[in-house]
C-alpha cells in the first residue's frame, strides 16, 4: 500500500536542530487529532532516535546528514531515519533491569532502545550500501488519521 502522504525532513547532526524535527512530528500528531499522551510519545521516540544518530552513529560531530521520513498510511505513520554513521549495534545494548516502582533504580544511560521498544508498534534496524536505517511504525487507533486524502510531500 502506497503512503498517503510522505514529509522528508533532512538536518544537519547538531544537538539544536533536534528540536525541529521533534516540532514537524509534533504538527503531525495534532493534524491526525492524536491525543496528547499518544502524540507526545510519538515525537518522543523519534527525537530519541535523531539524538542517537547525533550521539553515538556521529559522535557528536556536526556536518553530517540525518534524514527522517514521515509515512502517513490510512492506518499508520511509519518514521524511517537514516544515517551514514556508525552502525548500532543491537548484540552490546544489555537488556534494562530496574524496578519501576521505585524511581531511584532507573538507569541513568541506555532507555533509548527500551523506549522505542516500549512506545512504537514495530521497529526495525538494518544497514543497506552503507546506510543506517532505524524504521519505527506506530499503528493509528480509531478516529485518528486524515479526513481526506492529503499529501504532505510527494517526490
């Protein structure tokens, strides 16, 4: 099934330019009447993961590229973010053992994945010629989504 509407947004690997991809996902998530909980862990799990390209695929390194694009199908927004970073590597992130209940267990480092996990529906990492690409997929609960066909951006 083709997207409905594709937004393509590229920014340079600099800690401040976050924050704008975190504002396109957020406008989505209002667009698509997400509730505020829902919308929020949206822009949440996609700001992780541009961060950890940032951080870790770039060490920290400006004058690299990181591209997000935003799928919009009638039943899901599918965010593919690619990189020419290092690759991560899922085999040296240990699983998190800490007690929710008590704040003082939490770690401080290494909840990215486990969010991401935890919050989106299906998530996926493979590298391709060299290229890094975290696609992460969020199933759309009933009334939200378009009323009518829109395309955001279409190459």
């Amino acid at each position: 099934m083709d997207a409905a509407g594709t937004l393509k947004l590229i920014i340079e690997s600099k800690l401040e330019n976050i924050s704008l991809i975190g504002s396109a996902v957020r406008g989505i998530a209002g667009m698509l009447s997400m509730d505020a909980i829902s919308g929020y862990q949206l822009e949440l799990c996609v700001v992780e993961a541009v961060t950890n390209v940032t951080k870790h695929a770039y060490h920290g390194e400006s004058g690299h590229s990181v591209e997000v694009d935003i799928l919009l199908y009638p039943d899901r927004l599918t965010f593919k973010i690619y990189d020419r970073g290092d690759t991560m590597d899922l085999s040296r992130i240990e699983p998190l053992a800490f007690d929710p209940s008590k704040v003082e267990s939490l770690p401080e480092r290494g909840m990215g994945v486990f969010i991401l996990k935890t919050l989106m529906d299906e998530i996926s990492y493979e590298t391709v010629n060299g290229q890094n690409i975290l696609t992460m997929i969020k199933y759309l609960k009933t009334g939200e989504g378009l009323s009518s066909p829109t395309v955001l951006i279409r190459n």
